[in-house]
C-alpha cells in the first residue's frame, strides 16, 4: 500500500508528463477529460494534506489571488541585449568580423528572435526555484509565481543528467490567437487595447494575480544556457538538451557555416514567419561553441559573438486627413484618423486607431502630417510615427474634443483612465442608440432589427430606450417609410420572443458596464433574482468567483442610477425574465450525486457536448475512462472495443441514452 505523500508524488509525475506530451511535444496520450480528473483528484488530495505541499505541484498552474509587489532579484549573470542590424551588408560585416577575430573554423547558429519579453528561469536541482524578468539586465522582478501558471514552462525537469544549478533564459509570448481573444473581450468591454502581443505579454506578466495570468495562455520559448558547468560546448547541442529536459525550444533553429546558408534562413523566414502563431521580429544569429563566444567576449552594451537581423516591419506612409471623435455606448470617446487612402499588407487602409488624448499628444500630431501606418495585432491599424521632416505647411495641431461629438455635453476624465467621457448618460443619442444596438445583438434579446432601424425609430419619437421597444404598435410601424406589414409584423413577433429570452441574457443586455457574457452568467447564478442583485453590496458580489472589485462598483453604480432602475422596472413589467429559470434551476439538480459517468460511442438524441453539460447539471461526474470507481458507461453505437472488455471485467454498468435521461428526469 502507498502512503498520501506516495501517491501525490505519484500523481504529480504523471500529470508533470502529460503536460510534457501536450505543451512541448504536441502529442497527448490522454483525453483532456481523463487529465482534468488526475488534476481533480490531486487538488483534492493536496487541499486534504496541506503537509505536501509542493510550490512546483502542476496544480500550481491555476494561479493565486495573494497580492503582491515583486521583489528585486540580482542576475547572477548579467542579461544582455543584442546590437539590432536591418541588412545584409551589416550581416556580413558580422560574419566577417568574427572570422577574423576567431581565425578558426567556426559555426553559427540561426534562431527566430521571438518578439516577446525576455525571462531567466533558474532551477535548481531539476525545479524551478525563480523566475526573473530582463529588468535593467543587473537586477529585475521576481515573477516566479505569475510564470509557475505557463503551460510549457516546466515546474520539474526530466532526466537524470540536468546540472543541480542551471539557468536558462527564453522569451515569454502571448500567441497571436490569445491576444486576438483578449483584445476582442477588452473592447467589448471598452477597455483600452493592447497595442501588440509583446506588451499585453509584459502586461500580464507584471500582474498581481496570477490567476489572471493563468487565463491568458502566456507561452515561453527557451533560447540560451548559461553557467559555468554547461553540459556541452555548443550552444546547438545544450538546447537540444533542454528540449530533452522538457523545456520549450523552438524548433526553428539551423546551424550554419557559411553566409550563403545565414541568408537563406533570413529569406525563408521574412515570408515563412507570417504562418506563426506567435511575432518574430527578425533572426538571431550567435557563434555556436562556448569557448569561442568566451574568447569573443562583450562589449558594455552587446555581445561580440552574436546580432539581431531585424525584419522589416511592413509600414506605408500616408496623410493624416482629420481626425474624428466617436462616442460608444458606455460614453467613452475614441479618436479615430482619417486618412488618404493607402495599401498596406493587401488592404486599403482609409482610418487609423489613435487610441486617446496621451498618444495623440505623444506623436504631437497636425492634419497634413505625413504618417507612418503599420498594422498591429488590432482589426484597425496604427499610426506609428510622423515624418516630421516632410511637415513644410503645418497645419492645425490635433487636440482632443472637449465636447461630445453627438450631444455637446462636455467631456470628463476620470483620474485614473487614459478615456475621456461623455457623462450625459441618460441624454446623448449616439449612447442611447448604442445601448439599444446592444440590447437586440444575438447574444442578447437577439431581436432582428439593425443599427438604422433603431435610428429610425428613435428619430421618430417611437423609442427612447430598450424598453419602449415592447410599447411598439403595429400602426405605428406599418406607416413608416418603405415598411409593410410583413416587416412590421416580423419585428413585432421578434420582440414578443425576445421575452422568452432567459435571465443570464437579459442581464447581459442591460448593457452594465464590465459585464460581458461570462460575468452575466456567473452573476444569474449567485443572484438568481434581480432584486437580489440590485440589493447587492460591494462585498456580496466580489465574494462571487471571478467578480473583482472594478465589475462590483460598476453594477452598484447602476443600480445607483434612478434610471436604470426605473429602465428594468419597466422591462420586468413588459414580461421579460428577471429570475434563473426554471431550466437553469433544474439543471442544478442532484440526481447523479456522487456518481461519475463515462460517455463512450456516438449518440441520437443529444451531441456527447450536451450529454456531458447534462450529467454535471444533475451534480454527476463525468469520467474520460472507465476504472473502478466508474459507477455507469452511457453508450452509444460504436462503443470502443477496449472500454467494453473493461467494462465488463470491472462489472459496470452500461445504460444507452434513453435509460440515461430517465434517470434525470
Ligand atoms: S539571445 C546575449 N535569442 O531579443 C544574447 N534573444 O535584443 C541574449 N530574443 O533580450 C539574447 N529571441 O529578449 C536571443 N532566439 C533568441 C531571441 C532573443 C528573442 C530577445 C531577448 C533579448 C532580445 C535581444
């Protein structure tokens, strides 16, 4: 029999591998379900014995809400930077420079240069004991407990021949697609964007909480040994021993001995890098033995042994046209340029994101200028810079509104935010319309109606807020410009279904700032009424999971307002649903309490999603494999071989999809 402390360890190894096979090799041998349920049964067995406690459990990687400030970490070895080159002319003079110093044989080796934020990680013994950012290159932060939560930066190395102090040092990115999502969510929820994935990568690795951080799917890439005892003299064969020890090396990297071979490489990855997932800037390019790099030796600034070739970043030049002012629903005002129309990376580029007041200020920006566009990560690119050489007739120097584009009011700041608003909340159309455009979206009331139709109708007098929309009357609507019955009959049944639509959505469309989708959900259920969450108190809500202290103030803010109040008061009397529903209040049954499940085979009835979904509604487990706490095998056609040999050695039950859903109904 194995002791507790036994079977963590035990169990801490086998998820250690797997997340081995899934981050670095890219070749799971498990199903995600059946790796959720070893990391499950660890947690539980970790919260139980506090005792074995072990900073590099892989349970670690969820991240902690403890709040801190980072702690200044020495660099035992100083972080350099590299001397940038843009040609190559310049590459070549490298190359020749170090012939001539070396005066022997020699080999370089090429690497991507990740555009990221650099990260020296040191382990001792095989584990991570400290992760520290680039700082001054002397001295930087402590992160270890923000990079603890990267998937492919391993917590425990493997392999018997790792020294017992190693430093490596890599670069930590957020992949393209991640900084797509995460921008896409922050707009939603008007908060100033990232400009690139390097700073929202830097960004997130300066957070306070590391669980944030775990949600944001950060990335490391590992490019360097250093220390005194390295296992080998080659830096091309130590990094193949990292990605033996586990450690995320791209894959990328070519040994060369002659200029022809360098330029090649920088060829096929000016075009080739478009297809990564994440931004490369350019090549490095560093002298492949140890002993050579040492008798290169540095500069104060650089290493003699190494330089960065830097792509061309793909750039147009156009003029700065005007510049426009755009209120949003919340009231937040944008500045947008307005731009001669240019062609950059495929797409004619007519406006340009200025993002607010301190970046305008920072180009010191006057229609007419000349202006460097370059496309970001964003939807909308960016201007970069200004030629200010090319500025001989200066015109009118840009400053930010100080009035509401649409309604005149003022503008304010608050303290702490870079956006300037447009308070008059309950009065501005461009915000009023807004707030009704998102009311109807899909993921909201999802009543078919656009932008111009509810401009219309709030033209007209018909509407003036979301809810004047249940007070429609078809003879108001049919006399309309262009519309017939049909339309106005169609818009009608489309409202009255809107009323069906359920709480957590309802909430959603209410348009309360910082409350996305997620938030909405997770807000219908710790409040499963409205007037529970009117009545909330700051501390009520940040008591909820994933609810920080800037959501709560802004939805105490809201019910703060008569008019938002008086707004739902009437939308609950117009019939919409302002309680869980019955569904949502059903799915939280706990019929298959205590049971775990495993779905095996394909199904007629529902998809293995919604089988899923409802056997964790009704309080049961879901298991990715059968063993012998499996209490029932809910089979369709097709059932694997394996599973049914188990199944039936282990004595388990197996039901088929109809005795399923008797049992939970
Ligand atoms: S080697 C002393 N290799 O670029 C040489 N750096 O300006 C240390 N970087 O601070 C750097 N990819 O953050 C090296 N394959 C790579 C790299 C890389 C990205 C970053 C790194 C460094 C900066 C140099």
């Amino acid at each position: 029999m194995h002791t507790i402390q036994q079977q963590i360890e035990a169990l801490r190894r086998q998820l250690h591998e797997h997340n081995y096979n899934y981050y670095v090799l890219s070749q799971p041998t498990i199903t995600d379900t059946e790796f959720d349920r070893l990391m499950r049964q660890l947690t539980e067995m970790e919260a139980l014995h506090p005792e074995y406690h072990d900073p590099n459990s892989p349970s670690v990687r969820v991240g902690s809400d403890i709040n801190k400030n980072f702690t200044q970490v020495r660099h035992r070895y100083p972080m350099l930077s590299l001397q940038n080159t843009y040609s190559e002319g310049e590459v070549t003079d490298f190359y020749n420079r170090v012939k001539k110093a070396l005066n022997e044989p020699f080999e370089i080796v090429c690497e991507l240069k990740y555009d990221g934020t650099s990260i020296s990680l040191i382990y001792e013994k095989g584990r991570l004991a400290r992760a520290v950012t680039r700082g001054d290159g002397k001295k930087g932060d402590d992160v270890t407990d923000n990079v603890r939560t990267i998937r492919n930066v391993p917590l425990v190395l493997k392999g018997d021949d790792i020294p017992p102090y190693l430093e490596v040092r890599g670069e930590i990115l957020l992949p393209w697609r991640s900084f797509d999502a995460l921008n896409r969510e922050r707009a939603e929820q008007e908060e100033p964007l990232f400009a690139n994935p390097r700073n929202a990568a830097s960004g997130t690795l300066k957070m306070q909480d590391s669980r944030v951080v775990a949600a944001r799917k950060l990335e490391s890439f590992i490019y360097s040994m250093t220390g005194e005892s390295l296992p080998s003299d080659s830096h091309y064969h130590n990094m193949s021993l990292a990605r033996k020890w586990g450690l995320h090396v791209s894959g990328a990297m070519k040994k060369c001995r002659t200029l022809e071979e360098i330029f090649d490489y920088l060829k096929y990855w000016d075009t080739e890098r478009r297809n990564l997932p994440v931004t490369t800037d350019g090549v490095v390019l560093k002298v492949d033995s140890l002993s050579q790099q040492r008798n290169l030796g540095s500069t104060s600034k650089f290493p003699r042994w190494s330089i960065a070739y830097k792509f061309n970043a793909e750039q147009a030049v156009s003029r700065l046209e005007s510049v426009s002012f755009q209120v949003g629903r919340t009231g937040a005002v944008t500045p947008v340029a307005n731009l001669e129309p240019v062609l950059l990376s495929g797409t004619t580029v007519k406006r340009a994101s200025l993002y607010n007041e301190d970046a305008i200020r920072a180009l010191d920006l006057h229609i007419g200028d000349s202006v460097f566009v370059e496309k970001g990560g964003e939807i909308i690119p960016k201007i970069t810079g200004v030629d200010k050489e090319a500025r001989f007739l200066s015109g009118d120097k840009v400053t930010f509104a100080r009035h509401c584009p649409d309604c005149g009011t003022p503008l304010v700041r608050n303290e702490d935010e870079a956006a300037w608003y447009c308070p008059n909340t309950e009065g501005c159309p461009t915000q009023i319309k807004g707030r009704i455009e998102h009311f109807v979206t899909r993921k909201a009331m999802d009543i078919t109606m656009g932008p111009e139709t509810i401009a219309l109708l709030y033209d007209k007098g018909l509407i003036h807020d979301a809810a004047d929309l249940y007070t429609l009357q078809f003879s108001d609507l049919v006399q309309l410009d262009r519309w017939g019955e049909t339309s106005a009959g169609n818009l009608l049944a489309s409202i009255e279904q809107s009323k069906t639509v359920p709480y957590e959505r309802v909430l959603y469309a209410l348009g309360i700032r910082y409350v996305g989708e997620t938030v909405a959900r997770k807000l219908s259920l710790a409040f499963p009424a409205i007037d529970l969450l009117a009545q909330a108190s700051p501390e009520q809500l940040t008591a909820v999971e994933e609810i920080g202290e800037r959501i709560a103030q802004s939805v105490t803010d809201f019910f703060a307002r008569p008019a938002f109040v008086d707004f739902v008061h009437r939308l609950q009397q117009y019939g919409l649903q302002f309680t869980l529903s019955e569904d949502a209040l059903a799915a939280q049954t706990d019929k298959l309490k205590g049971l775990t499940i495993v779905i095996s085979g394909t199904f007629a009835l529902h998809s293995r999603d919604e089988y899923k979904a409802l056997i964790l509604q009704n309080g049961g487990k879901n298991s990715g494999s059968v063993s012998k706490s499996t209490d029932y095998i809910l089979a369709g056609e097709n059932m694997g071989p394996a599973k049914l040999e188990k199944a039936r050695k282990l004595g388990v039950r197996i039901i088929d999809e109809k005795a399923f859903l008797e049992m939970i109904r």
